[in-house]
C-alpha cells in the first residue's frame, strides 16, 4: 500500500513508455500473463495518472486506515479456510464487532447488519416490518399488501430520493410514501412536525392503511437538527410503528450526551463509523432489535453463509487498532472543533449561524448576512454565500468546508467535522486559519453590496454601455458595450467586448475582470468582482467607457483604411480597363495581334501618353484628426504632375544635399517608364525621345 501510494515504484523509461499505451487504448490480456510488479505497476499508474503534472496526490491513509484495507485481503484469504474453521471465525469476527458497536452507541440487546449501502439496512428492516405485519406476506407477496396499503413517513429533512428508493426496492407504489413536513410555527424550521404527523397517521388508520414504519433524523443531512425522538417513539409505541433513525449526531452516542440519548430507544438505527473515525472502504452498519431470528433471515439482515459475515472483517480490525479510548477521543475532538468554529463565529459581524443546540451540536451552518444588503437577499447574498463557501473551502482545504442550499436560510456554508475531520485530519489550528481566512472576507463582501447598486446605477447612465445582470456572479456585476452603429456587424461588438477586457486586465488595480462565470447566459459580457472600501465606482467606470471608446475608435481607422484600400482597388480596376479600350480604339485590333502587333510596332511606332493612377492611404485619417475630417477619396491625375509636385517636396526637405535629391527622381521616372511601356514594344529608336517627352 505503501507502494502505490508513493508513486515511486515506476522508472523514467516506464513513464515514458506509459503515456503512448495505457492511457489513451486498453490493451488485451495477454496469454502468458504477468508477473506481480507489472500488475502492481499498472494498478500504481490508474491511480496517479498524471499527478505529476496536476500537483495532486491521494489523500492520506493514516495506520487505523490501513488496518482496515489490510480487512479486505484478508477477508479474501480467510475465506479459503475449512468450512467449520471458517464458520467459527466468522461467528466470533460477527459476535465482536456487533457487541463493542453496541457497548459504544448505548444500545442495549441490538443485532447488527453490515452492508456497503447506507440504504441497504433500511431496506431490509422494511422487509422486516412487513413480514411483521404481514404474517403470510411470503406466501401470498404483494396481494397481502393490496387490501391493506402499508405507509412508511419520514421527514421532509431526510435524504433526498430515500423514499423513493425504498419503494423502488420493495416493489412499492410511491402512494405508499407520506412525506411530513417540518416545523413551520415554532421549533426547529428542520425538524418534523409532531402534530401533523399524528393526524397524518389518524387519517391514514381510518382510511384502512397500514402505518408501518417511521423514519426520523438525528442531524439532518443539511443543517444537523435532530428531530424529537422521545415524542416520535411516543407515536410509534401508540399506533405500533417502527422508529428508524439515521444521522450524524448519532456518533455522539459514544458521549453520552442527553440531545443524541432518545435514539437508543429506537427500533433501528444506521451508523456510518467510516467516515466518522477515518476508516476508508469499511461497510455501515445497521443496528435492530427483533425477537425473532427466521424474519430476520427471511428480510435479509442475517445470513446464513459464513462468507458474508467477512463483511465485519475491516471493521473488527480497524476498532481494535483505535480502542474505546480512541473512539470516544475521535469523536470528541469533532465535537470540539465545531464548538470552537462557533465560539468564534458568534464575535464576527454579518455572520448568521443555524445550529440546533449552541453547548452539542456537531454541525455548525452559517452565512453571510447584513441589514445593508437586504434588498440583495436574492439578487447578492445567494451568490456571495456561495462564493464565500468555496473561496473558504480553497483557502483552508483542511477545514473540509461546504456549500449546502437549506429550504428557509438558503445557500449556507456548513462545517461538519465529524463526516471529515477524521480523514482530513482536521485540527485547531485550521479552524483558527478558518476563521482568519473569514474576517478578511467578511469586509470585502460587505463593501462589494454596497457598491453593487451604485455600480449598476453608473453604468446605466453611459449610452456606451449595457449592465449585465447575472444572479450566479458575486461581485460587482457585468458590463457589455451597446452596438451605436445599427450597420455595425455583430461580431464586431464582440472583438471590442474581447479587447477590452483584455486591456481592463492589464490594469495596475486590485479589482478581478473575467468573461463571467462558465455557464453565464450572457455572452461577450465584462464582469468586474469583488470591491474594497477605497474603490471609486464612477471612476471605475469612467474608465471602462475610455478604453472602450479609444478601442472602437481604433477600430474605425482600421475599417476607414480597409475602405479607402478598396475602393481605391476598385478605382484603378474601372480606369485599367477604360484603359484598354482606349488602347484598343487608338491602336487598332491588329496590333493587339501577337505576331502582327510586333511589326506594326516596328513599321510603325504608336506615340502614346503616359498616365499613372494613385490613391492616398492617409486621406482616411483625417476622420480622427483634431482639426477636422476630410472625404475619402481617389485622385486621377497625370503621373508627370504627381511625380513634379513629389520631387518639389523631396527638394524642400533635402535642398542642402542636391546629389541625393537625383536619385529618387531617376528612381520614379524609371517606374513610370516602366508602367506606360510594359504593354508596349518601342524601337530603340523612339526610347530617348519617350524619355525627354516624359521629363
């Protein structure tokens, strides 16, 4: 184990080997086999995968962890064992483990099931409670349950889609389901209304119905309440139910404290003792009291097959390893730690908890709230919960923080170290880096709210600019700049929108600038986060509205060049070919001949006038100019004029050095030359005298 977890069994070369064939393509089996390195290696690389590049590695394993891995081989090996041997062990590995569970959570005379769903031993007292009731439901099946509909209630704070998969598992319609709501007068808003269950119960008994079997919570899976079990057993003694409970604060049974006490008088309940005491891959348990040993076999919570019973294996090590001491001091320490997280939290402004008893409760729960931002409470404070939850859950991973959406506070941020700490190792002086880690937020959401309206009204007051209104985003909110051009296209508003935040991200500032959070519906949008105290709204936006305008401008000058470009090109294709007709007019189409052309040309020399045709690429600059803006346009002129008026410029900027001014002369005639005569074959005759006509 130690192996694997290192990652170091691999060479170099095996790496390299490794990322062209078992990453990408399974691979057959091979005929010869394998030896255990190889096998140990490819296992190592499945693991790991690309770990080195990712910075991430498999969390922890401590000793207790590894006794109860060592459970699993063993059990496999235990299993080869004589059949009468291995039914001795298994009865005395199965006898243990149910007693020393029993002695730890207080509950006296209970039978144990171990199973690797936390809803399997739920599901197998179901059946129990059936066969209860129904003497000749395994005979006669679900035409026993026709006449009489069994109803199992369980409280609007359980699990989400437990009932369901109870039905789903017995063969039940859902009509056999009562869901009770919670408390919505007084009490608890998360534990189960006793009253209305009492007269959910009453209605169902007249109408001919079967209540069957109670389903309570003792720490809700969202806020860890516990509902009020000594009165819920009340009921089920009354009208001969069965009372089940599950929950977190179950673990404090092994305190002894009075909030968790009423559950040792249930008829069932689950433990989860994995993640509890840090023990990886070892199974739940489901503990019952029942009298009579052939339902329970019948209902599938004993077996007669010693192999199954190996399911207590890694349990029966792993609570061995650890001791009653060690158990009761894990636990407590989780305990602990959530009371220390709200000692804390009780002196921090704009932090509300929900925690059922302030002295006990295992599960702490807390947001961020302040009179200021009440007309955010939908609009800002959902989102900023969340952002504050998983902002915590990055800056303190130890602290093992989560974000959990409750029915009447909304999105909270729970602490519950009992379902982590143990694997995590949670200590106090994460809780102290958490709370830290807290009071420096707490600020920067409070300034964030209150800027949020001022930063919306200042956008709405910029023709330029359009503000984004997207309830997933924690910060100060989204921008997007308004097409002004109706001819403009639309994904030009989206490269201004793209460089505009680039250039906003380029800033010297503090402030965060993203595209929006990834499944935003908005697209193209600019959306700005958290704000501190010293930030300035208007100015912020002032210059958001800047950069945009001197990016649209920029954008303009490169449309205007395109522009003047083209329809320059388009001018000069208009006057080449005018150009051809003429020179086809003039010269005849005999000349046009290749062969004939050429001694016509000799015969008789053709005297043409030279013309050149020139558009100015600067003509489009004048738009952005301060002292004005100019029509674009193209200029038709004689080349011997643009050419007179070029060397006249050359010859002012350059009149002290009169050799030099020479060259670009010759240079440019020589490229008009060239033009006028490239259509054309002139005798070496005519050449000097073309030349002195053109100067």
């Amino acid at each position: 184990m130690k192996i694997l977890e290192s990652g170091k069994l691999e060479s170099e070369q095996g790496k390299e080997r490794r990322k062209l064939s078992w990453k990408d393509i399974p691979g057959p089996l091979q005929g010869d086999g394998q030896d255990v390195v190889s096998i140990l290696q490819l296992v190592q690389n499945l693991m790991h995968g690309d770990d080195d590049k990712q910075g991430q590695r498999m969390q922890y394993v401590a000793e207790q962890g590894h006794m109860a891995l060592l459970g699993h081989s063993l059990a496999a090996y235990i299993s080869v064992l004589e059949r009468e041997r291995l039914r001795k062990l298994t009865t005395r590995i199965l006898s243990d483990t149910t007693l020393w569970l029993c002695r730890l959570f207080r509950y006296e005379n209970g039978s144990a099931y171990y199973h690797e769903d936390d809803c399997e031993g739920l599901v197998n007292v179901c059946r129990l409670v059936i066969n209860t009731h129904y003497e000749d439901y395994a005979t006669e099946g679900f035409t026993m349950l026709s006449s009489k509909h069994p109803v199992i209630y369980q409280s609007a704070a359980c699990r989400p889609g437990l009932g369901q998969h109870l039905c789903c598992q017995l063969g039940l319609p859902l009509s056999c389901l009562c869901i009770v709501p919670c408390n919505t007068m007084f009490g608890s808003l998360h534990q189960m209304d006793v009253a209305l269950l009492d007269k959910l119960i009453r209605d169902d008994r007249e109408s001919g119905k079967v209540p069957l079997l109670l389903i309570a919570n003792a720490g809700t899976p969202g806020a860890g309440h516990t509902d009020k079990l000594s009165r819920l057993k009340e009921l089920c003694v009354q009208y001969n139910m069965w009372l089940h409970v599950e929950g977190v604060n179950l673990a404090t049974l092994a305190l002894g404290q009075v909030s968790s006490a009423p559950a040792t008088k249930c008829d069932s309940m689950t433990l989860t003792p994995g993640p509890w005491l840090g023990l990886p891959a070892v199974p739940a348990v489901t503990l019952y009291r029942h009298e009579d040993p052939a339902l329970s076999l019948a209902a599938g919570l004993t077996s007669s097959q010693p192999v199954e019973k190996l399911r207590a294996l890694p349990l029966w090590l792993s609570l061995q390893y650890l001791g009653h001491d060690g158990i009761v001091q894990r636990i407590k320490h989780a305990s602990q730690l959530s009371q220390q997280l709200l000692e804390h939290l009780k002196t921090l402004a704009s932090i509300k908890t929900s925690v059922e008893d302030e002295l006990n409760s295992p599960v702490v729960v807390f947001r961020f709230s302040q009179d200021s931002a009440r007309k955010f409470s939908f609009l800002g404070c959902m989102c900023v919960c969340v952002y504050l939850g998983e902002q915590l859950a990055q800056q303190v991973p130890l602290s093992g923080v989560d974000v959990v959406e409750l029915e009447d506070e909304g999105t909270c941020v729970r602490f519950s170290p009992l379902m982590t700490a143990a694997a995590l190792g949670t200590q106090e002086n994460d809780v102290a880096a958490l709370v830290e880690k807290l009071g420096e937020m707490i600020p920067v959401l409070s300034c964030t709210l209150r800027f949020r309206q001022d930063f919306k009204d200042e956008v709405l007051q910029q023709a330029s600019l359009s503000y984004i209104e997207d309830l997933s985003w924690p910060g100060l909110g989204g921008v997007r700049t308004t097409d002004l051009d109706e001819d403009k296209r639309q994904h030009s508003v989206e490269k201004i929108n793209g460089d505009l935040l680039k250039k906003l991200m380029e800033l010297d500032t503090d402030l965060y600038f993203s595209g929006g959070p990834e499944f935003c519906e908005e697209k193209n949008g600019i959306f700005i986060g958290m704000a501190t105290e010293d930030l300035d709204v208007a100015e912020l936006v002032e210059t958001i509205v800047s950069i945009g305008r001197d990016i649209e401008e920029s954008g303009k000058l490169f449309e205007n060049m395109t522009e003047v470009v083209r329809r320059g090109i388009q001018e000069a294709e208009l006057q080449l070919q005018k150009a051809n007709e003429e020179k086809l007019i003039e010269e005849g189409v005999f000349r046009q001949i290749p062969l004939v052309g050429s001694v016509l040309n000799w015969l008789s020399p053709v005297q043409a006038s030279v013309k050149g045709r020139t558009f100015n690429l600067a003509e489009g600059q004048k738009l952005f100019r301060r002292q004005g803006a100019g029509s674009d346009s193209v200029s038709d002129t004689s080349s011997v004029n643009q050419l007179e008026e070029s060397f006249r410029e050359m010859a002012h900027v350059q009149a002290s050095d009169a050799e030099e001014a020479e060259v670009p002369q010759e240079h440019h005639v020589h490229i008009v030359e060239e033009t006028a005569l490239s259509d054309q074959r002139v005798p070496e005759g005519q050449e000097t005298e073309s030349v002195d006509t053109l100067r």
